[in-house]
C-alpha cells in the first residue's frame, strides 16, 4: 500500500513541470498574437492617418493658392477624444511648407482678417463647440468671395448628416460658397445653394473638382435689385417691381437675371434717394439698400467715391463719368458788333495799319513825282493838283469798291493804284460776303469753356451736396472757391433728372453740375427751336471724371457671376448695340442732329493726357469761321508785290525824268 502511494505521489511529481510549461507556452502565445494585433491595428492607424493628410494636402495643392492658411488652436489639436480619425500633423505640415502656407492661431484674430489674396483657408472641427467657434470667427463681409476657398477637417466622433448640412447652412448665411467638409481620406463633401431639390450636400468623388462653378443655374432663384428712375438709363415699365426698366441699366439687369434662369424683385429706395450717400455714419438711397443686404445689386451706373468704396464693392469698371459744369448759353452779339466781328482782330488792326502805310507811300510818291514836274515846269504838277485828303478819299473809295475818275499821267502811279484797287477789291468781297452771312446766321458771343471765367459767370450753380464733395478734390482752391461761393445745394431726397429740369423751367439763369449723360440729356431737353441752338452751354472743362460700375453688397457670393455676365455684354458688344437701338428724348429733328453733333463734340477718346478738356471735334471747329490772316493772307501778298512793282516802277521813271531834267539843263546853258 504505501509503495504503491509513493509511487502515485512520484508520477503527479513528473507530470506537475509538465502542465507548467504548457500553461507558459499558452500565455506566451498569447500575449505574442495580442502583440501583432495591437501592432497591426497601430500601423492600420497610422496608415489612414497618412491618407487623411495626403488627402487634405491634394486638396490644396489642386486650389494652387496664393496663400494657405491653417487656423488652430494649438500645435497638438487634430484629434477628438472619441474621433476614429487622426491627422499626421507633421506629414501635413512638411507637405504645406511646400506651398506657400501661414499658421495662424484663432486666439489671436477675433474675426477674419482681411485679405487681398487668394487663399485656402484649412481648420479643423473637433467639437460643437469648436465649429460654433469657427462660424463667429469667419467674415460674411470679406472681399472678393471668389478668391477665397474654405476646408474643414472634420473630427468629430460621429459623423452625421444632418449635424453637416447644418454647418453648410450656416456658412452659406456667411455668404461662404466655396466649402469643403472632409471626413476622412475617402470622404468629401460640399453643399450647392440652387439644386432642384433646394439646399442639398453633395458627395464629391476622386477624381471631381473640388471646387466648381455652383451658379450656373439658380432655378428661379429671387434677386433683390434696387433701381430708380433715371432718364438716359432706366426708365420704369408698368409693372416695375416685377418687369424692371427699360433703356440700357434695365436692359442690363433683365438679361443677367435671365441668363441665370433667375428671378428679380426691383426695389427704389425707400428714402426717396437716387444714388445715396453716407453722412454721420449713415447710408441712404440706393447705397443704403446695397449695405445693408436688402438688395444684391444695384443697376444705375454710379460712382463711387473713395469714403465709400470701403463699404461696398463694384463690378469692373468699364466706363468713367465725367461732372461738368452746365452755364447759360451765350447770347447772340449785337446787330452793330455784326460789322466788326466780320474780320478778326488781328485783322482790323494790320488793315488800319496797311492803309495809313498807303498813305504815306502815296503822299511821298506825288511829293516826288510834283517836285520832278516842278523842275520840268509842268502846268499841272501832281505835288499842287494831289492834296493830302484827296489821297486819303481815293483810297477810302477805292477801298470800299467805288469808282477812280481821274489820276496822275505817271504810269508808275496808276500801276500802284491798280495794285490798291485789286487789293481792296478782293478784301471787301470777303468781308461783305462774310456780312451777309452774319445776317441770315446771326453770331453769338464766345461761350465759356475754362473754369479760369467763372468770376464772370455769376449765376447759382444747383448741384448735391455728394457732387460738391467729389468736385472738391479734382479742382484748384480757386476753382473750387469760385464754384462754392456760388453753389445751391439741392436736398438729397430730389431726383436727378426732376431737379435738373425743374430748376431750368423755373429760372433760365442758373448753372448745374451733372454728369456728361444727364448733361446732353439735359440741352436736347432745353433746346430752342427758334434760334436752332440750345438754351444750355457744357464748359468743355470737366470737373472731374470717375469710374462708373454696378456695386453689390459687401462680402457678395454673386460678385464673381454678375462679373462674368456683365463683361460678356461688352465684349460681345451687346452693350454697345442697346446704346445704339435705344430711342432718345429728342424733342425733333433739329435736336437730334444736335444730340448726334454734341456726342461728337464730347468724345473724350482724344483726351489721352487728362488735360480736363474735351478737344472739338473737326466737324464743331469748323462751324463758325471768322476771317482772319490766315485767309486773307494772298490779298496781302499780292499787294506787297504790286507795292513792289510800282516802286521799282515809279523808281526808273525817276530816274529817267531827272536825266531828262539834268540834260536840259547842260544844253540851256551852252553858248
């Protein structure tokens, strides 16, 4: 018994380092397979890490930005405390540093910072939190949306639908279009404002643009446009509201709108303004409307001053506006200033002078010619016959085309006679010409073109106060003095076209400054059938000349789109063929050739040094023709000649009298 026990105990004692290797064996191999499965799913990690980052550094490196900028909050962000995904933050940043790329902390920055550059602005939402945050800090009034591109790096823990399409939502209320969300490396999505099913998320794939076009069809989508009434450029249909303006602003304004399959609800300012103004801080008319977000876009063609550009932003500027000065135009000249006005000046002073230079020629010729039949004892010498006021009214007859009966037998002196009268016969033929002309077309006194005459001009000048402060800073002190010292200002609430004509019926004698459109607008207006010849004068010196453009509301999603389709107008030429096809307020058909005439006139295309002054067309300069030197001038020469001829003339005759005279005298005194 006892042996057979001890021999019990001895094989349990055998078998026990037995088990006990098993039991190691088992747990080694355990813990060796838990070890390559947390190597594996650390290197699976790391691995979508890696393409995450890859992911995000494609996208940017496709938007080829001038600037890619990475908002966080600190270096080691990039992971929620649930999230499934990691970044590798060093691998996205040693991919960045490739482009040009800027770390910027949300610490620092309350809002947005301006920018004049394009950019892909990268942030990354790791909680509710953090993309509340991330809205409060974007700027729904950023320049120039088109240059500016958005990624969100999204991670959350959960992902969900909803929770994104409500961020989109969000941002589009932040006038952002361009957005990105991406998930993960293989997850990318975006959102699109007008699909036919409304406001939706898109899924983008690999090889789609990230970035693209959302507005090509808006599918009656409704644009707030805010219009008023101007008589070049919008005149309003029956129903304004919905069917807009007619002339070339509405025009405008209708095709874009039907271009992008959209709608439109015209609006005119409530305060009764045109164009607008900021005074103390506040915006009224159109401008208002634009500022605050109640209109997109206005379609008048303004300018936009410098104070005010900062708060709104303009489409290109295709054309510039000039502000000129509109005075009373010259009244015609008297009937007795008929007679003097016929030759220049210059003119009338080198005649006085011709004659008295006549005169004395005449006066020395019979001088000598009286003393050589004296010496020859002549009966009827010229030096007795040929007084001194005889002289003076032959000319004068002669002058005036009246009859020589009789004159000297010397045949110098009649052949210098001759050359006066030719003379005087070809001056009084222009000049009685040219005085019949002045009484079937009456002249006028010269008109004022240089703002050097204002001291002159002393009658009210009725302009806004906005168009006083643009004047201001193109003019001289003293220009500006003069103009100021005269000035009405006329209340904001007026329109422009109203006060302009309401001024003119009211009192004749009063000056306006408007720009050149409103200027023509307002002489065909004003023309005057009886004289043919408007009733109003543009001093060809502007003011001041700006450029003119449609503006849309700051921070405008739509700018990039209403660009596009407004310059396809003008480079097609649409622009320029409504300007031609557009009936104008041509009262008859002596002011519509006088429009035509004036647009002519006004053709700023030759002011290429901004002299601030419009050069005549050639047409203009050759209306009205005073005689002066410069045609007359072969009358002259062919009196110099004859004054010539009959010198050398009367000269030999001299001579041959006085050997005459001198031979008569030797042969009397020979014995």
């Amino acid at each position: 018994m006892t042996l057979t026990v001890v021999k019990q105990k001895s094989g349990m004692q055998h078998t026990r380092p037995i088990i006990t290797l098993l039991v190691v064996v088992i747990i080694l191999s355990g813990s060796l397979s838990l070890e390559v499965n947390v190597e594996w799913i650390n290197e699976s990690h790391h691995k979508e890490s890696l393409e995450f980052s890859m992911k995000i550094c494609d996208i940017a490196k496709k938007r080829n930005a001038q600037t890619n900028i990475l908002y966080t909050n600190d270096w080691k962000e990039g992971r929620s405390e649930n999230s499934t995904h990691n970044i590798d933050w060093l691998v996205l940043y040693q991919c960045l540093l490739e482009l040009p790329f800027l770390l910027r902390s949300l610490n620092y920055f309350p809002i947005e910072p301006a920018r004049a550059f394009s950019s892909l602005n990268i942030f990354s939402i790791t909680s509710a939190e953090r993309a509340s945050n991330v809205l409060d800090f974007i700027d729904a009034h950023q320049r120039w949306k088109q240059g500016h591109r958005y990624l969100f790096i999204w991670l959350l823990p959960k992902w969900e639908v909803g929770a994104v399409k409500d961020f989109f939502r969000h941002l589009w209320l932040k006038n952002i279009l361009h957005a990105l969300v991406i998930w993960d490396s293989v997850h990318v999505y975006t959102f699109e404002p007008f699909s036919v099913e409304g406001f939706r998320l898109k899924s983008i794939a690999e090889h789609q643009c990230y970035y693209y076009d959302k507005l090509t069809n808006f599918h009656h989508y409704e644009f707030s446009i805010t219009m008023f009434t101007d008589p070049v450029r919008a005149i309003p249909l029956p129903n304004t509201s919905s069917q807009g303006y007619r002339r070339i602003d509405g025009r405008v304004a209708s095709a874009l709108v039907e271009q992008l399959n959209a709608t439109a609800r015209y609006i005119a300012p409530a305060d009764n303004e045109t164009y607008g103004s900021l005074r103390n801080g506040t915006f009224s008319g159109a401008l208002g409307d634009i500022q605050s977000g109640l209109a997109h876009i206005g379609f008048n063609l303004r300018y936009t001053l410098d104070h005010v550009k900062e708060h709104v932003e303009e489409l290109y500027p295709y054309q510039r506006r000039f502000l000129y000065l509109i005075v009373p135009a010259a009244e015609m000249c008297p009937e007795y200033m008929i007679f003097v006005r016929a030759f220049s000046n210059c003119l009338w002073r080198l005649i006085i002078l011709n004659f008295c230079l006549v005169l004395v020629i005449f006066i020395i010729f019979h001088y000598l010619a009286g003393h050589l039949y004296q010496q020859e004892n002549a009966p009827h010498s010229p030096g007795t016959h040929w007084q001194c006021y005889r002289l003076f009214e032959i000319l004068y007859k002669t002058q005036l085309g009246g009859p020589v009966e009789t004159y000297s037998s010397m045949s110098s002196l009649r052949q210098i006679l001759m050359a006066w009268i030719l003379f005087s016969y070809v001056l009084s033929t222009m000049y009685f010409a040219k005085l019949e002309s002045n009484f079937v077309q009456p002249s006028y006194e010269p008109e004022m073109d240089s703002l050097d005459q204002l001291p002159q001009l002393n009658v009210p000048i009725y302009a806004f106060d906005i168009v006083f402060e643009a004047v201001k800073v193109s003019l001289l002190p003293q220009y500006y003095k003069w103009i100021s010292a005269m000035g009405v200002r006329v209340p904001a609430n007026r329109q422009g076209d109203k006060f302009a004509f309401e001024v003119t019926q009211k009192n004749a004698r009063v000056g306006l400054i408007l720009h050149d459109e409103m200027a023509k607008e307002l002489l065909v207006h004003t023309f005057n059938e009886a004289t043919k010849r408007p009733s109003y004068h543009i001093v060809r010196e502007y003011l001041r000349t700006l450029t003119t453009s449609y503006v849309v509301t700051k921070g405008s999603p739509f700018i990039h789109k209403f660009q596009q389709v407004v310059s396809a107008f003008h480079e097609f030429g649409f622009i320029r063929h409504w300007l031609q096809v557009e009936p104008r307020n041509a009262a008859s058909h002596n002011s519509q050739e006088f429009l035509e005439d004036l647009e002519d006139d006004l053709d700023m295309s030759d002011d290429e040094e901004g002299t601030g002054t419009a050069a005549p067309s050639e047409d203009a300069s050759m209306k009205k023709v005073v005689l002066n030197l410069d045609i007359l001038q072969g009358a002259f020469y062919l009196w110099l000649a004859g004054i010539l001829i009959s010198c050398v003339g009367f000269a030999a005759e001299w001579v041959y009298w006085w050997n005459h005279y001198q031979s008569q005298q030797c042969t009397s005194h020979e014995p």
